[in-house]
C-alpha cells in the first residue's frame, strides 16, 4: 500500500510544475502549429491571435525552466539561466521556421523576450529566498517591470482573442465601425485609420458614425480591410458610400484571396466604381469575384483583403463609407 501511496504523493507534491508543464507543452505546441503550416485556412484575426501566444507561451517555458533548475539546486543565478535557456528556445523556434511557410521574426523574439520578464519577475515576487535577499527598495521596481511586461504580453492576447470570436459572431457583417474590436482588422496606411465621423441624416443606414478617408500613400488607399475568409455561403458584396468632394468619384475595389502552395501572391478581382454624391448601396456580386484580371478564380473560401482606392490616385479622393457586408 505505501509502495502505492508514494507516487501519488509524489504527484500531489509536484502537482504545481506538472500544471506549468502541460501549459508549457499545450502553448509551445499552438505555436509550433501555427508556424510550421500555412494559415490559409483561418482568419487574419485567428492568425494574429495564435501568433501573439509567444508573449504567454515564453513566460510558461520560464517558469517551467526556472523550477526544473530549482530541484537541482537553489541560487539566484538560476533566474538569469532559466532566462537565457528560454531564449534560446525562442531562438531556436524562429530558426525552424525557416523552411517552412512563415519567415522568421524579430519581433516574435521581442514578444518572446516580454513573455520572459513577466513570467520570471511573477516567480521572483513570489519566491522567498529572493526576496529575503533583495533590498525594500527594489521589490517595487520589480513589480512594475513585472507588471509592465504581463500587461504587455496578455493583453494583446486577450484582444486578439475576443476579436477573433466577435468577427465569427457578427457575419456577415464585415466591417460597421461601430465595436471597438474592429479597429484590428482595417486600416488606411500603417499606423493610420479612416476617420470615424458622425453619420448624416440621409445615410441609409442607422449607423452613429462611419468612416472618412482622404486617399494616402501612392495608391491612393482609402481602406484596407483583413475580412472573415469563407464567403462561400453568400452571393454578393456590398457596402454603402458617398463622395467626399463636390463631385462624384471613381474609386477602384480590389479583392484578394490568399496565395495558394507555390504562388507568391494571392489572385485579385478589380474594378472601379464611380461613386455619387447621394450615399448609397453598392452591390458587387461574388459571381464577378470569380473572374479577375488575370482570367484566374477567387477561391470564396480564402479570401485575405478588401481594398478601396483612388482610381485614379493624387488627384484628392475623399469618401465616406461604411457597413461593409456579405448578402
């Protein structure tokens, strides 16, 4: 009986690291799985979301590291090993990568090296033997760093998360600018966004405020937007404009789906809308989808971006838009 009892006490008694571990291994293994195989097959938010796990996956491999290292022996070296082996691992991963389908990041190892910090400093504020060793004045230092890191590895975490969740839920809606959510999936030109302005009295549809853009950048971009990628259930693409200048507008609509094996890019449908003063429904069935410039179809099951630009850009295109939607 006690030869039976011993390993399940042995198991209640390391209970906590058996936890960090499968944590570690399930993180670890989400982004292993996300960036050894092509993401043709989910959304851009999805993507987004799986991608910024390294923040909290690295923080799991700290920890875990940390505590394999404490079983043998306890020093307060062990943090700066339990940091530098995790960090090669990181490195590790990226390298990997390189004959796969994604690149490798530096910027995956910034996240990686944030997800470090928070998960070693969560340890070191808990950790006695540390603290007795550390002066007052630098236990609060370390739990703003602390704190400062976590912030920054969860919470895009948790954005993505929720995001990705509400864009399933609000098809097929694509776009209403009306959640806060949505400010991850469109864009003008980086670090930029349309202008959100209140909606007037004649626009067609109910909405508090919608989108205003003056065309930027050497194509004129008003919108780009990452949608849902499965439209295959639905016949058309519509969303409401208006010009706005004093005069009617021409405006190009590009849709892309995403690159299949072996193409550098993915096939694009394009053509070009002349929109009026009057705010109304433009309608563009997917069926036109299917026939693009280079005679190839749109796979409706992967599509990767809607863009809106000048037709004909440097010549000062603004536009209100909104309700971007599947029908």
């Amino acid at each position: 009986m006690r030869a039976i009892m011993n390993p399940l006490a042995h198991i209640r008694r390391n209970l906590p690291h058996i936890i960090v571990a499968a944590l570690t291994i399930a993180l670890l293994g989400a982004i292993a799985f996300a960036h050894l195989r092509d993401s043709e097959l989910v959304s851009h938010l999805a993507d987004a979301f799986v991608n910024s796990l390294h923040g909290p996956g690295f923080a799991f491999v700290a920890i875990f590291v940390l505590t394999v290292l404490r079983v043998y022996h306890r020093s307060l070296a062990n943090y700066l090993y339990a940091a530098a082996i995790a960090m090669g691992i990181g490195v590790l991963s990226e390298a990997a990568q390189i004959p796969g389908p994604r690149d490798a990041s530096a910027l995956d190892l910034i996240l990686d090296a944030i997800g470090i910090v928070g998960g070693l400093g969560s340890f070191a504020i808990f950790d006695r033997d540390l603290r007795s060793r550390l002066n007052d004045w630098f236990l609060p230092g370390l739990g703003t760093v602390t704190a400062l890191a976590l912030l920054a590895t969860c919470v895009p975490t948790t954005f993505l998360g929720y995001a990705a969740i509400s864009q399933h839920r609000a098809m097929p809606t694509l776009l209403s600018f009306d959640n806060f959510w949505e400010k991850a999936i469109y864009h003008q030109t980086w670090r930029r966004r349309p202008q959100l302005v209140q909606a007037s009295s004649d626009w067609p549809k109910n909405s508090n405020v919608i989108a205003f853009a003056e065309e930027a950048g050497r194509s004129g971009l008003l919108i780009r937007l990452e949608p849902f990628p499965d439209w295959s259930e639905y016949s058309a693409l519509s969303f409401v404009a208006a010009s706005g200048n004093e005069n009617d507008q021409e405006i190009s609509l590009m849709v892309r789906d995403l690159a299949a094996e072996g193409e550098r890019r993915g096939e694009i449908y394009l053509s070009q809308i002349r929109v009026d003063l009057v705010p109304k429904r433009y309608v563009v069935p997917l069926e036109e989808l299917r026939e693009n410039t280079n005679g190839q179809s749109l796979d409706l099951t992967r599509i990767s971006s809607i863009t809106l630009s000048a037709a004909n850009p440097g010549s000062g295109t603004k536009l209100f838009f909104d309700d971007f939607r599947l029908d």
